[in-house]
C-alpha cells in the first residue's frame, strides 16, 4: 500500500461514538459528553499557538468535533421530544378545565363545595400568577382577586383569614399543595476517564488472525571503511550490522458481557433500554482499555504494550520526572521512535503534579510542575499526560502510541437482544454487548515502562 493509502486509513476523521451509542444516551449524559469532547479538543489545541502542526493532533480534534456535531443532533432531537411532551400535557390539563373565566369550584367526587381557601389554589388566576413566577420573589408585590362560587361565607373565608399561622410551603398547611418536580431518568454512574484508547489508532479487519512481522533487534554498526591494503587479512572489510525480524499473530478476541431486564421494565420505563445499551458499551470500552494495557497474552486475552517485551527502566536513585526523561530518551534512541504521550495512574500523577522545590530541606517553594491555577493540558517534558485507571499504580508507560501499535476491529462493539433458556415465558430479554477485536504492537522498543513511580 502507498504512503497515502495508509495516512488515509490511519487518520480517517471518525467520531469517538458510534449512532447506536450516541442513540441510546439520555439529554444529562449528552451533554456530559460534549462538554467532555470540547475539553478534549481545547487540551489538544492548546499545545500550539497557531495552527495545529502534528497530523495525528490535528486528526483527533476532528473526531472530537464530529462527534460533538452528531452529539448536539441527539440533544435537538431529545429537546423537541420533551418540548412535544410538555405541549402535550399543558395543552390536556388546559382543555379539560370547564369552559368560561370562571372555574367551577364544586368538588364533583364530594358533592360539596370547596373551602375559599381550595378555590383559591385552584382558580386560574392563581395558578398563572404562580406560574409566572410572580411568588419568586420578595421585593415583587402581586395583587389579583378571585371570585368566590356562589353559597361562600364571607364571615367563614375572613374567620380563615383572621387566621395567624403562617403558610409556607415547607411541612406546614401549604406543604402537601407544593408537587415534587421529578425528573425522569436515571443519574448517570460515575465511571473512570477513557483516554488511552485516543491514542491508539484503529484500523478494519475481516479475518480471525492478524499476521504480522515484528523488528525484534536492530544493531547498526554501519562505519567509515579504510581501502584495503592487502588482498588478505581483514583490511577494508565492511562491518555487518544485525536486524532480527520475526513472524508474529494476534488472534481477533471477544470481548462481552450482558444483562437481564424483564419486558415489563422496558414497557413501564423505555429510555432504561438506551441506558442499559449505554452502560454496556461503555463497560466494554473501560474493559478493552484495560486489555490494551495491561493484558498478559494468556487464555483469551491480549498482548498488552506492558508486557510485549518493552524496555524497561527503574527509578532507582533518580526522581520520578528525570526517570520519565530517560525513558523518553530510550524510546527515541533504542526504539527509534517519537514518543508522543506519558501514561500515567492518577495516584502518581498527584505525587508528581504536587512535587515542590526544596520538600528535602522541609522548605517548600513553588510546585514544580506550575501553580495550581495554570491553566491548559497536562504536560511533562513536552509530552501530554493521560490518566487512566487501567495501568498499575507505581508504574509509567512512555512510548510512541501512533506507530507502535495498532487496534484492529473485526466486529465494532453493539448490543444485541435476545433470549436464554426459558426467558420467552417468563417475559424477560437479554441484553448482550460484544465486540471483537486484535492487538498489534508492532515495535515493542518503542515503548518504555518505568516501575517503582
């Protein structure tokens, strides 16, 4: 394939979702969204003072805006349909009043007549004036009357008046006539960052098997030759250097889980389907994180960058932030690489973003890494830092995401529905999440992990 054939499929702009799962999202967990897709491209714009010159940078702001495009689609639509809804039942309680400025205020259950404080409640002008706002504030006076029905005592309606308990709307006379607002849906669950999936490319597959070669060891003793000054003997020979490939697979894997949900759930409660399928596929991204990382090759499981034969670097007597340096150095020098991003658990980005100077002496200045109000992405020796939960605490991971390794999707994550056992009679679904997928780490030495953060 040509140059252009593999910039083309390796920085196609596709958005961080899919339809389905944007889909399924409720109107709260939309806008989490984008307003977590803006911090994602601002993170990234802010490394450059004019125009972005790094084309994989350039490409994940892409995503990230196409995927807020397709986000705020979802928000219109979910907007319009509570609009609709509103509409709907404003316009039914507005229309099921009797006809005229004057309400009835005759208790048809009872067959009573209601008390002057019930007609007052309940009468139109107190319910617009309420719904105006108008009982919002203290400094704004409101002044509109109410006709009595027919049959009202005066004398009954002033006695209540004369009354001097306060009526508020806290648990005292006014309190049951104040309506809970309540939302529908469910709080979204709080689940850790995904971040190290964006630094991975991700290209198609349609076998089982990826074959690939894998450069094992390069040693360049390439040199300047003298000319030979005998036909025998060693004078002018050419030094050999040694390069070592070998032939590697990584089998396409599956990744599932599923839940079940009974029919009557998702009768009484449609949006806790795009939920569920929501939750689902986001377990399913949080698991394949973890695998890329951290995946000791056994069973079922992938080869992580942690343990595919990577360089390894201790602390040892340096500090953490001059034995990230060196783990960068040993990318670029061993491996050959650009390193383009440092991963890191959250636990020891904390220790390393709250290093001050002089904590040996016990007098502490600044923090090393800049003032806690400095704003922008976080960023060590040049390099951005991703949090992510999946790697072990204690630990670093420095390397070149880019060119090292590669994610290969067979069968995009989806959900599906169906039956186990006897569920059919029993009225329940399965709700089944899935995807298939290989790792590729192309050049292991492109990859530092320094242990002992």
């Amino acid at each position: 394939m040509s140059n252009n054939g593999t910039a083309e499929s390796v920085y196609k702009a596709e958005p961080i979702f899919t339809k389905e799962q944007i889909s399924g999202m409720v109107l709260p967990e939309v806008m989490a969204n984008i307003q977590d897709q803006y911090k994602r491209s601002q993170e990234i714009e802010d490394r450059y003072e004019g125009l972005i010159t790094d084309s994989e940078d350039e490409h994940q702001v892409k995503r990230h805006l196409l995927t807020v495009d397709m986000l705020i689609d979802q928000q219109a639509r979910l907007e319009e349909a509570a609009q609709r809804k509103h509409r709907v039942r404003s316009g039914l309680e507005q229309y099921s009043q009797p006809n005229g400025h004057k309400q009835s205020f005759e208790d048809p259950s009872a067959g009573q007549q209601l008390s002057p404080g019930d007609q007052f409640v309940r009468s139109n002008e107190y319910k617009r004036m309420l719904a105006s706002g108008a009982f919002n504030s203290n400094l704004k006076r409101s002044e509109f009357s109410v006709d009595m029905s027919s049959g009202t005592s005066l004398i009954s309606w002033q006695k209540a008046m004369q009354q001097k308990a306060l009526v508020y709307s806290a648990t005292g006379s006014g309190g049951a006539l104040v309506a809970n607002d309540i939302q529908s849906g469910v709080l979204s669950i709080l689940q850790r960052e995904i971040n190290v999936l964006d630094l991975i490319p991700r290209l198609t597959t349609e076998s089982d098997t990826i074959e690939y070669v894998r450069e094992d060891t390069f040693t360049n003793n390439a040199a300047m030759v003298a000319e030979a000054t005998a036909t025998t003997g060693t004078t002018g020979t050419k030094p050999e250097s040694v390069l070592a490939y070998s032939t590697q697979t990584a089998p396409v894997r599956t990744l599932a889980h599923w839940i079940p949900v009974t029919n009557k759930t998702l009768s009484d409660a449609p949006q806790i389907r795009g939920i569920i399928n929501s939750r689902l596929l986001l377990g399913l991204t949080l698991a394949l994180e973890t695998e890329i990382l951290t995946g000791d090759g056994t069973g079922e499981h992938f080869t992580g960058i942690l343990n595919a034969g990577i360089n390894v670097r201790g602390v040892g007597t340096d500090s953490v932030l001059d034995a990230i340096f060196k783990a960068r150095t040993q990318v670029r020098v061993t491996g050959k690489a650009r390193p383009t991003a440092v991963v890191m658990h959250p636990n020891d980005w904390e220790a390393v973003r709250l290093a001050r100077e002089n904590s040996a002496t016990g007098t502490l200045g600044g923090y090393l890494m800049g003032p806690p109000s400095m704003t922008g992405a976080n960023t060590m020796w040049g390099l951005p830092v991703v949090e992510s939960e999946a790697i072990t605490a204690d630990t670093a991971l420095v390397g070149d995401f880019g060119m090292g390794c590669t994610l290969f999707d067979r069968e995009q994550a989806q959900v599906r529905v169906g039956f186990i056992n006897d569920q059919f009679i029993r009225n329940m679904q399965t709700l089944l999440a899935e995807l298939r997928a290989a790792f590729v780490v192309w050049r292991p030495t492109a990859f530092t992990k320094v242990t002992g953060v």
